[in-house]
C-alpha cells in the first residue's frame, strides 16, 4: 500500500490506500506517491483517472496503463489522456474479469493496445518494461 511520499520505482506495484486518492509526482527527479484527500471522482476514491493523470501529466509516452476488472467506467479518462501522450494501455479481457466494466468502457474508448486474459497481463508488462513501454508490443 502506497503512503505519501514512498518511492515510486520502476516495477514497483503500489496499491492506493482505501478513502484517498493516489497520484505520482516528482520531487528533486525522483518519482515519488502523493496520497490526498481529495475529492472523490466519478464516486470514486481512490479513482483510477485521478491516478493515471498524474502519469499522463508526468511520464507520457513512458507510461503504461493497466485496466483489470471493475465495476463503471473510473479509467477511462485517465487512458484517454495517457493515450493522448502516447503511452500504451492494456485491459484485462472479458472472459477473466469478474466485473468487465471498466476494461470495457476503456476498450469502447478505442484507446486499448492489448486486450489480454489476467494471466497473460504480467507477461505483457514485462515485455514492455524490456522493450521500453513507448515500444510497440
């Protein structure tokens, strides 16, 4: 679980703490978490879109996006604006998700790269990470 001011490293998972809203910054060049609380947004806190604007905003082409199972539309925005900068997303498919909200409505965004079933997403991330995320998968 993320806490404020915790690393962000490369490959590093961090898990944004229930009732706040997580987002990555940047302090002396180094990437590091910022826990808030913020208001929530779309109903949702800790949301997705707030997370993923803040590494369209900071990391562009160098992000990745992950979308697993969810229930509504929380990532949408934030894809569609880290698509924008040229980074690559990745959503889980139907067939593994127990709730396919989320993957879906980033998926009918048109803003998805790779459409995978859960097992195959670690994998997937790994080759990006190999290959440089901006690279074509």
């Amino acid at each position: 679980e993320g806490y404020d001011g915790c690393a962000a490293e490369p490959v590093k998972i961090i898990i944004a703490p229930g009732g706040k809203q997580m987002k990555i910054g940047k302090l002396l060049g180094r990437a590091i978490v910022q826990i808030t609380d913020d208001a929530p947004e779309r109903n949702c806190r800790p949301a997705v879109d707030y997370l993923f604007r803040s590494l369209a905003n900071h990391y562009g082409a160098e992000a990745l996006g992950v979308i697993f199972t969810g229930m509504g539309d929380d990532g949408t925005i934030g894809c569609q604006l880290m698509k924008s900068r040229g980074a690559r997303i990745i959503a889980q498919d139907q067939a593994t998700c127990v709730v396919y909200g989320m993957p879906k409505s980033v998926f009918d965004a048109g803003v998805v790269d790779h459409v995978e079933p859960l097992e195959l997403i670690v994998p997937r991330v790994l080759a990006a990470v190999e290959k440089g995320v901006g690279a074509v998968l």
